[in-house]
C-alpha cells in the first residue's frame, strides 16, 4: 500500500485475476451441471427444496434410493446427526431441522416455531417426492411444484393466525383402495406360497 506497483507486482495481480474469472466461470458451469443433473434424476425433489439442498440430501444419504427408504423424521434432522444424539444424550430438545434447513421455504418462515412446523411438514412432502423420483413414477416434477404450493399456503396460514384443519376420515387418512386395473392378488405370483411344507 502506498508504494510503486512494479511489473512483477503486476504480474502477480493479472494472474490472480484471471485465476479468479476462471474460478467463478467454473463456479457457473458446474451450477447449470448440478440444475441439469438433479432435474434428469429427481426432478420432483428440485422442484420442491431446489436442486443445492435436493443433491446435499441425496449426497449425505448416499444414494437416491437411501433417502428414498428413508422415513420423513430421518429426512427432517438429516445433517444434524451429531446435534441429536447429544441432545438425546443430555435428554434436551431434539433438533428441528437439518440441511432442509436451507430449503427456502423454511427460510422465508419468521419465527422458529415456525421454521420447525414448516421443517415437519416438508420433510414429508420431501419423503413423498424422493420416493416418486426413486421409482420414476412421475418424471415432469408436477408433484414437487404442486407441493410446494401447498407449502407456502400453508406457511401463509399458520403465520395469519388460522388453524390446519385434518381430514375428514378417520384418524386423517383417506381411506385406501385398490386401483382398479390391478385385479386384485393374484396367487400364481406369490413366491411365498409355493415353499414344500416340512411334514
């Protein structure tokens, strides 16, 4: 500072430079690779939390069908592994979130309260979509945006003061019903049936 730049000087600084402008061309480049990646492999997951949050979760469960066999507790505070078993350990609260924590559906929440019945409710409808994704039932990502507008409706709510209202059937759940076009179970394909019997 204060001195004479000298040519070497100058040197040292265009060279950064340029390693700086490579370095943020890269940072760019492997963006659109990661959006173009995740909306080819879970398109229903980037839709909902976004493709960075989307690739950290299928990344720290160590594949898309992982985090599919994984229930929506264990999708909720994965990433905070660490902070719950301390606070297991301690028999203090349990953490709320963990890298759905960055998602920016829990981020636009204003109260922690908040952020953790908005966390909940996502990592189920992330429990959904994965599982949607993993098996490739629905490769347009109709049901990640449909759900992240009921979301945000229902932050929208919760923040105004208005109750969540259950579902008419019993204990919440629609009640199931087998799909029409199955035919009902079939015999000849159960394996389990067929084993000789030990007399």
């Amino acid at each position: 500072m204060g001195t004479e730049i000298t040519s070497d000087d100058e040197g040292h600084l265009k060279t950064l430079a340029g390693q700086v402008i490579s370095i943020s061309h890269y940072r760019a480049n492997l963006a659109e690779y990661l959006k173009n990646r995740m909306a080819a492999i879970a398109p229903n997951l980037t839709q909902l939390v976004g493709e960075l949050v989307g690739a950290k979760l299928i990344s720290h469960s160590g594949s898309l069908i992982n985090l599919a066999k994984q229930p929506a507790s264990t999708i909720q505070v994965l990433g905070a592994e660490k902070a719950l078993f301390r606070a297991l350990k301690a028999k203090k609260n349990t953490p709320k979130y963990g890298l759905i924590y960055n998602a920016s559906i829990v981020g636009s929440a204003k109260t922690n309260q908040m952020k953790g019945k908005i966390s909940r409710t996502l990592a189920n409808k992330c429990a959904l979509c994965v599982r949607f994704d993993a098996l490739q039932e629905q490769e347009d990502g109709t049901m990640g945006a449909k759900h992240k507008t009921y979301l945000e409706n229902r932050l929208k709510l919760l923040e105004s003061g208005g109750q969540v209202v259950k579902g008419k059937a019993a204990g919440g759940q629609r009640k199931w019903e087998p799909n029409a076009e199955a035919g009902g179970f079939n015999a000849e394909n159960d394996f389990a049936s067929k084993r000789p019997r030990h007399e």
